[in-house]
C-alpha cells in the first residue's frame, strides 16, 4: 500500500477513534462496563484502578491488526488503521492521563483555549460521580463548559458529588 493512502487512512483512523471512543464512553463504560469505570469517577487510591483495564482492551484490535497485517498476510491497510488506534490511545494517555488527571507529574498548565475546554470539559464530566446524569464523553472534541454546566443546571444537579469540606472546616466538624 502507498505511503499517502496508507498515510489518510492513518489519519481517518484517529479521527474516528474520537467517535468511537465516545460512544464505549458513554454507552459501555457507563453502562455495562460500568464495573470497571467507577473506578475512575471514584478518588483513586494508589497509581492503579480498575478502569485501567480499558487500555489493555482497546490495544488488543490494534495489536491484532498490525500483527496481522505484517506477519499473517492481511490486507496492508490493516497496519495503518492499527497504528491509527495506537496513535489515538497515546494521544489519549497524554490528554487524559497526564494533561487532565496528571498521573505523572508534570508542570504543564493548559494555557490555549483548546486545551482549557478539554480539560474543563472532562473535569466536569467527573463531578457526576453515578453512572447517570453525566455529561462531554468525548475527549478530543469536547462542549463548551457553558453548555455543560447549564445542561448538569438543567438535570437538577443529578449525581453530581458534594465539594470537599477545605481541611479547616474537616477539623473543626471534628470538634463539634
């Protein structure tokens, strides 16, 4: 296969990854597969949770695509749309994992309106800490945090987790 076919179906895989990955959002994760993304609405505790098996799940078709595309003989374009899905999951890891949920250090601060909405957006789709009433389950193409609040406006408030006490009023509910 040519290197510019290969190239846009490259391309059309990571953008259609987004679509995909909206709809496992919102329609597995917060659905059936629910058992393993509460973890994620949830404080995580140690550098693990079980939502993390997602990325294991979502690489398996991509490793079968490049692995068999390369060494079984399937069609060619199977290799560029399973390195479209890899791509995706690392753009992903950076956006989410690093970027919104800083699971390893950085000192990055989102200074470009994009990057602000994308993690306004996402930090708002976790307020709502029930599998329902939540909100923006994309991630690469995300609402404008104005329509997302007015819509969790809109839902009364449905799920959305009460604000952490700051520590003084923890200590002094304790007293009392």
């Amino acid at each position: 296969m040519s290197w510019p076919i290969g190239s846009l179906l490259f391309l059309a895989t990571v953008i259609g990854m987004e679509a995909f990955a909206y709809a496992a959002h919102r329609w597995v994760m917060h659905g059936p597969g629910w058992f393993l993304h509460a973890s994620h609405h949830r404080k995580r505790h140690g550098a693990w949770e079980w939502n993390d098996l997602y990325a294991a799940i979502f690489a398996v078709p991509s490793f079968l695509l490049i692995f068999g595309g390369l060494q079984l003989g399937w069609w060619p374009g199977l290799v560029w749309i399973g390195a479209g899905i890899a791509a995706y999951g690392a753009i992903y890891f950076g956006f989410h994992d690093v970027i919104v949920h800083q699971r390893i250090p950085t000192r990055y601060l989102p200074r470009s309106a994009y990057m602000k909405r994308i993690v306004q957006s996402h930090r708002l789709h976790h307020v709502v800490e029930t599998r329902e009433g939540n909100v923006s389950f994309g991630f690469l193409v995300a609402p404008r945090p104005e329509a997302l609040k007015a819509e969790l406006k809109r839902r009364g408030r449905q799920g959305v987790r009460a604000p952490e006490a700051a520590p003084d009023s923890k200590r002094a509910l304790a007293e009392k």
